[in-house]
C-alpha cells in the first residue's frame, strides 16, 4: 500500500463506527467510510467539538449538520498548491487526499510542454498538478458544476494564464471525437466513478465501460507517450482488474510497466490505517 504522508493540511484523527474524523486545515469534519468497521474510538474526547458532521440515511444519500455556521467554503494547502474544499451533497469535500501520492508521480513523469488529458477530472487536482509542471492539459468531466469548481483550484494555485481546457463533456464520446480529429496526449490520466452520467445523460458503468474506453485510448497515445493512469474505488474491483485491463489494451500496443497498489492514509498518531482506493499505471519502458 502507498501511504500519503506529507500532507501536511489533511489528517485523520481518528476512526471508529463507521466514520472518520479528519481535519481538513484548520475545519474538523466526521464523514462515513464504509471501511472502518471497529467500534473503539481510540481519542473520543476529540469528537465532542466538530464543524460538521455528516449523517448517512437509511434511504441512501444523507444530508450535513453543521455547527459551525460560517462555514461555506475554504482552502488547504498541499506544497505549492491550493485547493478549494466545500461540503457537497454526497458527504464529498472536493479533494480525495490519497491522491496526493499520483500528484507527487507526475513530478517524475511529466516535463514542460507535455500533453495531459485528464478524464473524469472532477475538481481538477491532478490537472492543477500537470499545469504547475509545465504542461498543457485538456480536463472533461460531465458536470459543469465540477469544471467550474476545476476553475477555481486552478486560479488559487496562480495557474489560470496557463495552457488548459476545460470541456463539459461526455468521457466516451470526446475520447472518440479526439481519435477523429488526430490528437495525441503524453500523459492520460482516469478517475472513472464506478456509475455516472455524461453531459447528455448517457450512463457509465465501469465494468462494462472501462474496457472499451481504455481501448480507445490507444489511439489517442503520442510518440513520447509516458504514461496512463487508471484510479478506481469501486468496492470489490481488484487492482489486479486493473492491471489485467491495461495489459489487455495499451501495454498489448506499446509494452511497457504495469504496476498497481492501493492507496491509504495512515491515522495521527497510530498504527491504523484506513484503505482509500487502488491505482494502477501503465508507463513506458
């Protein structure tokens, strides 16, 4: 497992029944994590004074309580990078923290004028990642609220006169547009979810769609390509799944290094340590 330990805004503080308590800078929240089945808070006394908690319903989704009232929106650091958090409606912050370890990646990976394309690209850390290196990057994600959201990270961390283009769009139909028009990326970059919808309500379903989708993708893959990276956290889907998927589709193109792990981060303070995903990575020999 690769742990994320230099984010210095992002902790755990602790874990127990179902939730974590975490401090996100200087804002304290508890979210469900289907993950942490032990009963046994080990610091209890740190739960009593909380911005906010979020409550699972019975019914699916849930809803907040927030106790700090002025509470709307706020920023963390991560090196030289800042993000915008709020609270959504899905217990979501806008930032998956065990990223941070793909973000440190790219350092070794991507050089000024490289080509990024981030797919599914949510808030846009990773594409705020590949600007601050010195590359251009093309972000899609189906939800105009998350490209908007994309903009702002982009602006906090000074980048926004950098080269990057934000599409509202489905991922499978703009992948196969892009193969059309002849364009060709070094780094490409998936965060599928494991159901969506696109732009135009189209369904995602990654165990009938991630496939194909990665199969197009070989035809999107530059000279100088260096590197597609596949993150998933889909419960029951195997790393190995990964893998298998990129030997089936790009490495049977180009060989290469396939490698996949989990991803996780370690609770303050403790031995614990809570599993946030899996990963796996296809790059160039």
């Amino acid at each position: 497992m690769k742990l994320v330990n230099d984010f210095l805004d992002y902790e755990i503080l602790d874990m127990a029944n179902g939730e974590k308590l975490e401090r996100w800078g200087n804002v304290t929240l508890v979210r469900p994590d289907p993950e942490i089945i032990w009963p046994v808070k080990t610091h209890p006394e740190l739960w009593d004074n909380v911005d906010a908690h979020y409550y699972r319903s019975n019914k699916g989704g849930g809803t907040w309580e927030v106790y700090n009232k002025k509470l709307d929106s706020w920023t963390i650091n991560y090196k030289d990078l800042t993000f915008n958090l709020k609270l959504m409606g899905f217990k979501h912050t806008g930032l998956f923290p065990e990223q941070a370890y793909n973000w440190n990646y790219l350092d070794n990976v991507i050089k000024p004028g490289d080509k990024v394309l981030n797919l599914f690209a949510y808030t846009g850390a990773a594409s705020v990642k590949a600007l601050s290196l010195g590359a251009s990057v093309v972000h899609v994600d189906s939800s105009k609220g998350m490209i908007d959201w994309a903009k702002e990270n982009v602006k906090a961390s000074g980048l926004e006169d950098k080269p990057i283009r934000f599409l509202v769009d489905d991922c499978i139909k703009f992948v196969k547009r892009e193969i059309r028009r002849g364009n060709k990326y070094d780094v490409i970059i998936l965060d599928p979810p494991s159901f969506g919808r696109g732009s135009n309500g189209e369904v995602w379903d990654i165990n009938k769609d991630l496939y194909p989708l990665l199969n197009d993708l070989c035809e999107l893959l530059s000279d100088n390509v260096k590197m597609v990276l596949v993150n998933s956290y889909t419960t029951g889907l195997s790393k190995t799944v990964i893998e298998d998927l990129l030997n089936l589709t790009v490495n049977k193109k180009i060989p290469g290094t396939i490698e996949s792990d989990e991803l996780g981060i370690k609770m303050k303070d403790s031995n614990l340590i809570l599993p946030c995903g899996i990963y796996a990575r296809w790059t160039k020999l």
